[in-house]
C-alpha cells in the first residue's frame, strides 16, 4: 500500500511541473530589441550543417504597427565579411530565405534595418554551424545513454527478481 501512495504522488507531482507549455515556432532562435523593432532570426535545422542547404527565418515586429521593412544582411565569419544580402523591402513581418554555410563555426550575423534608405539600427546574431561528423558525437551520447539505462534496469530487475 506504501509503494503505491509513493508512486502516486510522485506522478501527481511530476504532472504539475508541466501544467504550462508553449511551443516557439523558431528554431535555434535569437532575438533582439531595439527602438521600435523585435528582430528574430532562426534556423532549420536548429543546427546547420556546412555544404547543406539551410532555411533562414527573419520575423521582425514593428510596436508602430506598420506592414513591412527594408531590411540587409552581412554575413561574417572570423570578422571578415563573406557575404551580403543587399537592402530588400519584404511586406508583411517575416522573411524566409536559403542559405548554405561553407565553413563550421560561428557566423555572425548583422541585420540592418532601413528607413528612408538610411540604416536606423543594426542586429548581431550569431548563428553556429557544425560539419557533418557533429551527428556522429550526438547519437555516440545517445547510445551511451541507452545502454546505461540498459544496465540499471536489468540491475533493478535482478533485484526485483531475487527478493
């Protein structure tokens, strides 16, 4: 009667931990307020892998309510600059665009935002990417975890077995 009283509790507990939640639509987000503007950028996958083709998410919130923004993008990496997407005005609060990273590591990521094609502000993102062999050290942690739970429950169910 004990174990039972115990393990419900335990799950009553544990189930109020996760009475709330929510989900954000950005992958490997980062976002940043300035003035007037939220400025998000997100990836998909949440981690790029060089030599692939990557979605890049921009979501910018204007708090004057206003439909649409001219908005640029440098690219750096090691601060030299390796790329430029020039001054675009998109319509709505998002824009989507495919870009393939060709080294791993840190880019940075500086996302100007125009008015009267003047620059008002300037976002820093950074955004890391990894090679292809970033997998490989992933799923080594997850089979290691796998085969230690493994062991614990067999230790547990020998335990179990022998009382």
């Amino acid at each position: 009667m004990n174990k039972h009283v115990i393990t419900i509790t335990i799950l009553i507990i544990s189930l109020n931990m996760f009475n709330e939640s929510s989900a954000h639509s950005l992958f490997n987000s980062a976002e940043s307020i300035i003035g007037n503007y939220k400025v998000q950028i997100a990836t998909l996958p949440e981690i790029p892998t060089t030599g692939e083709k990557s979605q890049i998410l921009f979501r910018i919130n204007n708090f004057d309510n206003e439909n649409g923004f001219k908005m640029g993008v440098r690219i750096f990496y090691d601060d030299v600059q390796i790329d430029q997407i020039k001054p675009i005005y998109h319509k709505g609060n998002q824009w989507e665009m495919d870009y393939v990273f060709n080294k791993s590591g840190n880019h940075i990521f500086k996302v100007d935002l125009y008015k009267n094609n003047n620059v008002e502000s300037t976002y820093t993102f950074n955004i890391s990417t990894h090679n292809p062999f970033g997998y490989i050290f992933f799923y080594s942690i997850a089979s290691g975890s796998i085969g230690l739970s493994c062991i614990i429950l067999y230790i547990y169910i020998q335990k179990k077995i022998k009382r």
